[in-house]
C-alpha cells in the first residue's frame, strides 16, 4: 500500500508538473500581437477611394436660350451612394423626357436628394449681363453655379459646363467659392451624370411653371418661348413692345425685330 501510494503522488507530481509546462505554453500561443490593431488601421485607410462614398451637388439650367422669360438655374445635394436611387427612378438629362415625365420625378428626386436650390433669373438681369462689356452670359451662369455650391456645401460638384474653355471656367468658378469643392466640368454634364440630370428636371419644371405664369398673366400663348419655335417667333413679332418686360432684348431674335420694324418706319417717307 505504501509503494502503491508512493508511487501515485509521484505520478500525480509529474503531471502537475506537464500540466504547468502545457498551460505556460499554450498562454503564449494565444497572447495576441502587440501590432495587430496597428496593421487594421493601415490597411483600413488604404482603401480605395471608392469605398468612401462623397456629398455631392449636380448643377444645370433651363432656358438659356430662351427669348421670352427667366433662365432658372438648378442644384441638388445628394449622397453619393443614393445616385443609384435616381437612376433606378428613370432620372436622366431633362430633354429627353416628357413634360408629364419631368412632372412625376419632381416629388421622387426632392425625396432622395438631401437638399436642392433653384435660382430664377429674369430677362432684365441676363440682359445687363448680355449687354455688357465686362460680362456675358457664361460669366452669369458661372456666377449663378458658386451662389449654389456657397449655399449646397457639397464635396464634390458636376457641373453642365456652358463654355468652351472647360478649364478656365473651371478655374474662375473654383476662385468664387468659399468651401473646398472637387470640381468636374463637362460638356452635356446632364447626360453623363444622374446629379446633374436630377437638377435639370427641376430647373426645367421650375422654368415650364414660370412660362405657364406668363401665358395666364397675359392671357396669350406664344409657345414654348424659344426663338426656334414659330409661334413664339410671330407672337414676338406682334407683341414685342406691348409686353417688353418678358422679354431679353439683348436677343437677336428680339433685335431683328426690332431693326426690322425701323427699317419698315424708314421706307414710309
């Protein structure tokens, strides 16, 4: 009995000795490394850009060429993850759909977008800017486009660039804003990015509405207002000096008119 119990506290000694040795050894495989979170961060902040979605602002007009009527300016605020949203919607560069299409997307965009501004500007003022000689109607587009990003705040900004000189419009719009933006100018920006596409379809309805005001204030129809459109053409003709506050004088549709009408003057003596 005493050879058997001896024997068993030395067998129970040397397992608790093992069994040390074990637990030692597996509490160093398990320690973490000192630099694992470390190397997370590195990795998480070496993503691609892509991964980081931006605030952005698409910006546009309506009515630039219009001879009756205000040109209305147009931005939307949006995240860029929710551009998707505006695509699966139908949104797209406003002259390719329906004045009814325009209509039904009005409420769905103001819905996704964060925020949007509408800028309306009346013949008057586009016509001091046209008749000037220090501006022109680039320079009041451009003007308009930094009132918009100063008020949106965005990130990142499309811009549906209306002169030919992309980089110096670019260039000149940058020194006018008062918040770091990324800005990408492009020519027909409307149906290259859906942001921009978004603002056209508002600034179109806003403008549509305005034309619409002016039909019922005169109780007249004259069409859709642009030189291109005969209706519009023969109501300027008969009525350009019985409702000149509609319309932009520094027109060539409206100057011929009225170079016209003197030279008719001048033939009846």
């Amino acid at each position: 009995m005493g050879q058997l119990g001896v024997s068993v506290g030395l067998i129970t000694r040397r397992s608790l000795v093992q069994i040390a040795h074990q637990e030692k050894s597996l509490s160093l495989k398990v320690q973490p490394p000192l630099f694992l979170f470390s190397e997370t961060k590195t990795i998480s902040t070496s993503l691609p850009s892509k991964f980081f979605m931006a605030i952005i602002c698409g910006v546009d007009e309506a009515g630039r060429g219009s001879v009756i009527g205000p040109l209305v300016m147009g931005g939307v605020l949006l995240d860029e993850k929710d551009e998707p949203i505006l695509k699966a919607l139908g949104v797209k560069d406003s002259k390719l759909l329906t004045p009814r299409n325009r209509k039904a997307l009005v409420s769905a965009i103001q819905k996704t977008v964060k925020d949007f501004k509408l800028i309306q500007v009346n013949p008057k003022e586009i016509d001091a800017h046209v008749m000037s000689e220090d501006s022109n109607l680039n320079d009041l587009e451009l003007l308009k486009t930094a009132e918009i990003l100063n008020a949106l705040k965005p990130e990142k900004a499309y811009i549906d660039c209306p002169s030919n000189n992309i980089k110096a419009y670019s260039s000149a719009l940058k020194s006018l804003l008062k918040h770091d933006i990324e800005l990408i100018c492009a020519h027909k920006a409307d149906s290259k990015y859906v942001s921009v596409g978004a603002a056209s379809i508002l600034a179109k309805v806003r403008r549509d509405e305005e034309i619409e005001k002016i039909k019922l204030k005169i109780n007249e129809e004259f069409g859709s207002g642009y030189p291109s459109d005969p209706m519009t053409v023969e109501f300027l003709k008969k009525n350009y000096d019985k409702y000149p506050e509609i319309f932009r004088k520094s027109w060539a549709s409206y100057k011929n008119v009225i170079e016209r009408k003197k030279q008719k003057g001048l033939g009846d003596y």
